[in-house]
C-alpha cells in the first residue's frame, strides 16, 4: 500500500472515495480539485451546492487530509504537487459525453492534457509514485456496438458466444466513432500505456463502466445510477434516452477503489490496462433499475422516452477478467445492496440535501 497518496479530482464522487478509503488507513492524503462540477455540467446541482460537497466533507470528516485547490491543465503546479507521493489516482477530468460535444476544447485540455501533467509530474518525481488513471469503456466508442445484440424484452444483451463474458481489453479502440469525450480519454489512456511500456513509471489505465455509491450527485450528463435514484427520491420526472433497455454493468465504488489499491500496493509487473465494472453479474437495463428503486424505495417516478443519445452504447458490459486474476480482485456488494447503502446514505443526510 502506497504511504502518501495524491488524489486528483478528489471532491468529486470516485476521488473523494480513494481519499476516504486511504485516510482510514492512515496513509497520507493529498486531495487536488478545482471544484468545477457544478459549473461545467448543465444539469448539475448547483442549488443543492454539491460541487463542494465531498470536498466539505472530507475536511470535517478527515481534517488530516490535505485539500489543494488547484487545475490539472496547470503543468507548474501539477509537478509540485506529485512530488513526494508515492502513489497517484488520477480521477480529475471532464466527465460528461455531452459537455464534451458543446465544449470539446474544454475537454480535450482537461482529459488528454491534465492527465499528460500527471504523468510528466510522476515521471519527473523522486518519489517514483505509482499512477492509476480513471479511464472508461467509452475508449472502445463505436466498436461496441458491432456486437450483434438480441432483444430479450426488459433488456438488450450480447448475441455472440465471443462476447458472453463481456468486453475484454483486447476489443479494438479505432477505426470507429467517437466522442470528444471517448477520444480525450482514449489520448489520455494511451500516454498512459505508454509512459508505463516504456518503464517511466508503473502507471494503469482503469477503464470503468458505470460507477455509483454514496455520495455520488447523478444527473441526466453523467451518473445516471445516482441520477435514476435521486429523481425517484424527489419525485422529479426522467427522461429516458432510447427504450431503457439498454444494459450497464453497475460497480459500487468501494469495490472500485479496492480494485486501483491492488495495483498500487503492487504495480510491478502488471498490465497497464484493466476493464473494470460489474461484469455480468452486476448488470440492469435501466427499465430493470426502476424496477428495483420501486421495490426498495415504494416509489415509480414519471418517465419519458426521447430520442437515443449520440455515442451511447445498448449494451456495455465489462470482461473482469483480467483485474480478477492479476489483481487477485472481485466485486464484493451486489446492485441491490448497493442501492440500499446508497438510500441509508441518503436518509441520513437528507436534511443537508
Ligand atoms: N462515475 C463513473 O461512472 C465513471 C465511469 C467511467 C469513467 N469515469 C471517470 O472517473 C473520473 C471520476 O469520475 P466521477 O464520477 O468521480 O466524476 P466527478 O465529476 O464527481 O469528479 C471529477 C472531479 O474532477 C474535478 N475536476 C474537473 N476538472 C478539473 C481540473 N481541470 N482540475 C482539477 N480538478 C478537476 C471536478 O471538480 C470533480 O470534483 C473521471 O475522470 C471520469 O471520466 C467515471
């Protein structure tokens, strides 16, 4: 396990999940973010003020961590803060397919750029800190969808053997249509392949499926697990991109973060990139997961059906293979265990909301 951490993007909902698991260890924790949430995402909370919300709560809940305010596109101050650290979880980034398409140069120096800073910073550092990069399957873009997939009612799923346990690494990342979003995550997952195949630093790309858990403020751009929750909780209406039937495997966060501690613990040695998600033992269509909330919170909220969402993939399931057997990992919480942990969190901070 690393003794002293960086954590970029550490206000946000993943970040601010490494930070809590490594304060609770005792490791030393520094958290980097510049606190844009709430201004680059239309849809995002800024009523309920959740930009800062992590972020406040990591600062009364774990006072010895360390909060930086400051911009991974900025390459001075990146350096000076990986130095010293002997492990680096690079969760900083523009998050949304759709602020990615109004906004591509906003995104493109904030994925592809700030996660080069962190790579420079790294390879530039004493320490010789270890990085794990948030990454996502929307590297693979289009090619996901050449899978022929069958209706199976509530769901869509994969109609071919090759791809019964999901999408392994090894599925081909060009020669398809993107995102914005998918090509500056895709430049930021292959300079960090690199940097780690040319032995500068040991260094993943994690490329995540759908992440949810506490803490987490979904909305219709990005977190739509969270969002499908919230929404229920407050009686406000969804919209539906598509038929619903579209498939996600779905990750508690805890179990993600476990996933990133394996390979930090001890990166030499290993592959520089993992698909990480559920797998098919964690999977729900999103008419599936309403299906759930009103079994576990009594509640349907008002939906509507609009037109499908560019780039968006009807069925994304990942092969877990390869992190189950080099990093000696595997999903421990259940969706419906999840789900409950996530409505306890709720109700019990309902009042801050
Ligand atoms: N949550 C998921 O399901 C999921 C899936 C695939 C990949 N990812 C990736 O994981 C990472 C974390 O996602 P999340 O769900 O925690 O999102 P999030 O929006 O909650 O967290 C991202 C954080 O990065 C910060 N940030 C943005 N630009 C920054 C900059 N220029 N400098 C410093 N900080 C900056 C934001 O303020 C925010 O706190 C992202 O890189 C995302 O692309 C997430």
């Amino acid at each position: 396990m690393p003794d002293r951490i960086l954590v970029t993007g550490g206000a946000g909902f993943v970040g601010s999940h490494v930070a809590e698991f490594y304060a609770e260890r005792g490791t030393d924790v520094t958290v980097v973010d510049n606190l844009s949430r709430a201004d680059t995402l239309d849809t995002a909370d800024e009523a309920r003020a959740t930009g800062a919300y992590n972020w406040n709560y990591l600062q009364s809940e774990y006072p010895d961590v360390d909060l930086v305010e400051g911009d991974v596109r900025d390459a001075a101050f990146v350096e000076d803060v990986v130095a010293g650290h002997d492990g680096v979880v690079h969760t900083a980034g523009q998050v949304a397919v759709t602020a990615s398409l109004s906004d591509p140069r906003t995104d493109f120096e904030v994925n592809a750029e700030g996660t080069f800073n962190v790579l420079e910073g790294a390879r530039k550092a004493d320490s010789d800190p270890a990085v794990v990069f948030a990454s996502t399957n929307k590297v693979y873009g289009d090619n996901v969808n050449e899978i022929p997939i069958r209706d199976e009612g509530d769901r869509y799923w994969y109609d071919d053997p090759d791809f019964e346990a999901g999408v392994p690494e090894s599925l081909s990342i060009d020669q398809c249509e993107h995102t914005p979003y998918g090509v500056s995550k895709l430049a930021a997952d292959l300079y960090v392949q690199d940097y780690a195949e040319r032995n500068e630093i040991d260094a993943a790309a994690f490329r995540m499926s759908c992440i949810y858990g506490p803490r987490q403020f979904g909305n219709e751009d990005q977190g739509w697990v969270a969002h499908f929750i919230l929404s229920t909780l407050r009686d406000e209406g969804l919209t539906i991109f598509g038929d619903g039937k579209q498939v996600r495997d779905v990750l508690y966060v805890e179990d993600l973060v476990r996933a990133y501690d394996a390979f930090l613990s001890d990166p030499e040695g290993k592959s520089t990139v993992y698909n990480v998600g559920g797998g098919v033992d964690r999977t729900t269509s999103l008419l599936e997961l309403l299906d759930l909330l009103e079994d576990q919170t009594g509640k349907r909220t008002d939906i509507t059906f609009d037109e499908w969402r560019e780039g968006d993939q009807k069925v994304y399931v990942s092969d877990v293979h390869r992190a189950k057997h080099e990093l000696d990992w595997e999903p421990r919480i259940s969706l419906s265990e999840g789900v409950s942990r996530y409505l306890s969190w709720h109700e019990d901070c309902e009042a801050g909301l």
